[in-house]
C-alpha cells in the first residue's frame, strides 16, 4: 500500500471536502436569501361578557339535558 500523503491523495480528498463544504455554504446562502419572511399581524380578541340571552340559553340546554337522562337508583 503506498503512502497517500506521498501520492497526492490527501489533496484529492481534501479538495473533495472543501468543495461540498462550499457547497453547502452556497445552499445556505442561497436559501437564506430567497426565502421571504412574512410578518403576522398580532390577533386581538373581543373580552366582552356574555349578555343575559346567552347565559339564559345555556340554562335551558343544562335543564333539558339533565331531564332527558337518569340515573340508575343502584350501581352495579
């Protein structure tokens, strides 16, 4: 076997991993430029109270479904 770094291969190899190294920089680059950050408008939420309909509304829903089940007088 003969010695790679009287050869010339380390160069080889060396120049092999700069090259993809450069490349990957150049993606980078590349895609840090081309993408477009969008801004998002803050959303804001209406905190008013309930009014009076709707809290009568939902007293009627819990009066009927509480009267349309029944219990079991025993658990088994």
């Amino acid at each position: 076997m003969k010695n790679p770094f009287e050869s010339g291969y380390i160069k080889n190899y060396v120049l092999l991993y700069v090259s993809v190294v450069v490349i990957m920089i150049l993606f980078f680059i590349a895609s840090t430029l081309f993408n477009d950050v969008e801004t998002v408008e803050k959303k804001v939420f209406e905190t008013k109270n309930i009014d009076e309909n709707t809290t009568k509304v939902l007293q009627n829903i819990d009066e009927v479904n509480s009267s349309r089940f029944k219990l079991m007088p025993k658990v088994y």
